[in-house]
C-alpha cells in the first residue's frame, strides 16, 4: 500500500544529498496522503545511499501507529505529525541541519528578508523558535519541538503558507510544503538565502530589510490570488 507516497518520500530523501543540504544522515523529509490520514518518513539512521521505497515507515497522522515499515521511523517523526496536524495545508515537511540556516538558528537569529530571493519564497522573515524548557524536554523532546513550532507562529500572527520554514534556537530548520518536494525546494532556497544574509551583513552590517512593498510584490506574483509567474 500507499507505493507513491513512499516512492516520492523516498526520492526526496535522497535529493537532499544531492541539494548539499545534508552529511551523513542530518536531515529527513516526510509526506502525506491527507485523503488516507497517513505520514511517510525516512527511516532513523539509515543512509540516503541505501535507502529504497520500500524501507519508508507509513503512519497513521492520527495517533502516529506505524502502519508499514520494517525500522524505526526517524527520530523527528513526532515533530513531523505535530506540523501536519497544526499545519492542515502542508503536505510534506523537510529538516536538516545545512551550513547557514543552522548558524542563524544556533546564533539565536531570525531571518529577515532582505532582498527578493528571499521575498520569492518566504513572505516575510523567517522566525526564530525559543528553545524548549527542560519540563518540555522531559514530557517529550520531538513532539514539543512542534508544539513550539506551533506555538511561534501563532504568537506572531505569522501565517504557515506564506512563510514556509521556521529556525529552531540551538538546533535546525525545518522547511515544509504542498508536497515532499515543494519543502525541499523551500530547504535549498533557506540556505541559500540564510548564505546571502550573512555574506551581505559582512559586506554592510547596517544593511536594512527589503521595503515590505517589495516583498509583498514578490511574494504575490508567484503565491498571490493573482499570480502570473510561470505558465499556466
């Protein structure tokens, strides 16, 4: 069952090397059928090069009950049920650990926008979550990962599909999409975008944010009711 959830997931995964996102095995991507209520994820620790359909682990979003898998779904996998459930129009999340988002992430730093590579893809600036308390931690580390996820983007009105991806204090991104393969691309355009932000601020540390005029005509012309980038 679910054999194109699992071969998508599955080749994601594997894009992620190819992207530069990704060493060893520091980062994973899911996806979901929503019509059938289930998540597939890479399996825990098992390298991108080995990595077929068949070992992807399908769960049910609902209660996170493996449904297939012969391994251990990733360690990540309750932060992954927790967006989808929070999140109702993303349909494939992507985390990694990449150079330059995880420096803004460990520095403690959102990501404003700061130019129109940035404005194409994220609507606004990307935000820092706190870094959990140790009751959190101990209640459970992955699942309240999520929550503070969750928790960040309502504090601050900040709307899930017009910002794509999120910083985690001391840790990582996590980017997410439409499907597996939108997140990834929103993976590649975070660290490029984290990579310029901090060339740029070497180059002009009093550098200012894009004028949101700018950002929001960006924004809108590829993700707006009326866009009109691309073809039809």
């Amino acid at each position: 069952m679910f054999t194109e959830l699992k071969a998508e997931v599955c080749r994601v995964n594997k894009a992620l090397v190819d992207s530069g996102l990704v060493i060893l095995t520091w980062g994973n991507v899911s996806g979901v059928d929503r019509k059938a209520g289930v998540m597939a994820i890479k399996p825990s620790g098992v390298p991108y090069d080995k990595l077929t359909p068949e070992d992807i682990v399908v769960l049910n979003i609902a209660d996170g009950a493996v449904l297939e898998g012969k391994y251990r779904p990733s360690s990540d996998t309750a932060t992954h049920l927790h967006l989808y459930r929070a999140f109702p129009n993303i349909g494939g999340v992507v985390h990694t650990h990449s150079r330059h988002a995880t420096a803004w992430a460990q520095a403690g730093r959102e990501l404003p926008c700061y130019g129109t590579t940035h404005a194409d893809h994220f609507g606004g600036t990307v935000p820092i979550a706190r870094f959990l308390r140790k009751a959190e931690i101990d209640a459970g580390y992955e699942v309240n990962t999520g929550v503070v996820i969750e928790e960040c983007f309502k504090q601050r009105g900040i709307s899930p599909d017009d910002v794509p991806g999120v910083l985690l204090h001391g840790h990582a991104p996590f980017t997410w999409g439409a499907t597996p393969q939108k997140a990834l691309d929103n993976s590649i355009a975070l660290e490029a975008c984290a990579q310029m932000a901090f060339e740029m601020l070497q180059l002009n540390p009093d550098a200012q944010p894009l004028p949101e005029v700018v950002l929001n005509k960006h924004w809108n012309r590829k993700h707006g009711p009326g866009a009109y980038y691309g073809q039809k």
